[in-house]
C-alpha cells in the first residue's frame, strides 16, 4: 500500500489553514457536562465550559451526498486525501491558556502542519498533523495539536497475529469507573457532530473495518482524561499530552486514571481488564 500513496502529493496539504467560528451556548455546556459525567448545574453567561468544548465548536458540516462511506466527509478538502480505509484520533497536545466561558465567541484557525508515512505492526500507517488555535475575543485561549492516523483493513485472509502476553494492568491511586455503551457514545458524536459511524452503527464497525465492537472516542477518553486531572489538581493543567494506545469498545465498565508525577500526573483510561487504551501527561 506503501507504494499507493503519493506522499509527494499529499504533503501539498501542509500549510493549508482554515477558520470558524462558533458560540458556547448553555445547552451546549449542559449537554457536555452531562456526557462527561459532570455536575450539570445551570450554565449561565461568564461561567467555565468543560475544558475541551472547543471540540464541540465550529465543526464542518457538509451535505449528506458530500459524505463517504465511513461517515465522515469524503476525502480532500482541508484534509489531504489520504486513501487509507481506516481512520482514527491518534493523539496529540493541549496547551491551555485561558478558560472557554458560556457566551464566548470563539474562533479556531486550523493548519495542516505535517504528513507522514510509516510502518507499523498492521501495516502502513499515514498521519496527519493539525495544528489548531482556539481564540475568543480576549485572546488565545487553547493551542491544540491532534494527530490523525490512517491505516489499511488487512485482509480477511490474513493470519491472525499471535497474542503478546498481557502486561500486568498498572497500579492507580486515583480511579473512577464508568459505563461504555452505546448511547453515551452518541451522545459525544452529537455533541461534536461527528459522523464517523466506527461509534455508533455496529453493523459497519464490525462487518466492514473489522473491529469487534463500536470504537469509544479518542476525544472523549483525553476529555474525561483533562476533566479528572483538574479535579485532582483544583485547575486545569497547563499542558496535556496523550496518545491512544488501543481502542476501546462499548459494551463494559471502563476506568480513568492517574497517579502523581513531579511535573504532574500520569493519566490513562483502560478497559474493562484493566489494559491501557490511552496515556496522557499532565504538567502545571
């Protein structure tokens, strides 16, 4: 597949930049807060917003023939066309500057900062690099990098990889448990009108890329990842990196994490087994 895809071409996309535009509304705090397992309360005007509502804000939206057969819009556009089938929310870094309040008019300037290609354990992997700006009209209030990883469905024919031998679950100090299933699944791809159907239609999931069960947000494991952190903490972390290690299914209990570092904490999610699906840094 490697030689299939036109890197030369597909590095024509760095540099490119986009701008919207978008208003933090109660219901919208509500909503987020209610899928991040928060206390609801009654936003009013000038109160804080979920630390990562800025995924929630300004998101493309595109007529129903403009889709592809995953979902999301099809291929090009902002984003390079990369052919890979499978695309997922590999990581990346937040940088908090100044708190996103119910009222704000907020605006987020998107560049494509790199593509790349490498070889992985499933093969050829491309990522895609976007490096975000999130304003309000007091400044800059997020710096937000998010990698995008694209890869191949391998064969049906392919011989299943040997099992590596499972590493013992890692020890937590700070621990909360919550269910994965599938309606607070679509309550985040509401929430950040997400089409992906990898969250939320089982049938293409399953019978089409191959996984065994709708796919957990990336997004929404780091934001319940943030939200713990500033509990522990009394504030939000000046910067916040994290990486998705595995996916996480719906269908059991899931787990998020954190023990203390002299920076600031070690943060993971794991599944049911207690097995990692993101790690995440957090330093103040």
């Amino acid at each position: 597949m490697t030689d299939a895809l036109d890197i030369d071409h597909l590095r024509q996309w760095i540099g490119r930049s986009e701008q919207a535009t978008d208003l933090v509304t109660p219901q919208l705090v509500k909503g987020l807060r209610a899928t991040l397992f928060l206390d609801i309360g009654k936003p009013q005007t000038g109160d804080a917003a979920p630390f990562t509502v800025h995924w929630c804000l300004g998101q493309p939206v595109y007529p129903m023939d403009q889709l592809g057969p995953d979902g999301h819009p099809t291929r090009g556009g902002f984003l390079p066309p990369v052919p890979l089938p499978r695309r997922m929310w590999a990581g990346g870094e937040l940088q908090f500057v100044d708190a996103l309040k119910v009222g704000d008019e907020v605006t987020r300037t998107s560049t494509i900062g790199d593509v790349t290609i490498k070889q992985g354990s499933t093969g050829t992997l491309c990522f895609v690099t976007v490096n975000h700006e999130i304003t309000t009209p007091r400044g800059v209030a997020i710096r937000d990098r998010q990698d995008i990883v694209y890869r191949d469905v391998p064969p049906s024919s392919a011989p299943a990889a040997p099992a590596k031998p499972a590493a013992a679950p890692p020890a937590a100090k700070h621990r909360e448990s919550h269910l994965a299933d599938p309606v607070l699944l679509f309550r985040y791809s509401a929430l950040t009108f997400n089409g992906h159907r990898i969250h939320y239609d089982r049938d293409y999931v399953t019978k089409v890329e191959g996984y065994p069960g709708l796919i957990v947000h990336g997004p929404m494991q780091a934001a319940l990842l943030v939200e713990f952190a500033a509990k522990l903490k009394g504030s939000v972390p000046k910067t916040f990196s994290y990486r998705g290690v595995q996916p996480l299914f719906d269908g059991a209990d899931f787990s998020v994490n954190a023990n203390e570092t002299a920076p600031g904490l070690d943060l993971w999610t794991a599944n049911v087994d207690g097995v990692p699906t993101m790690k995440a840094t957090a330093s103040w």
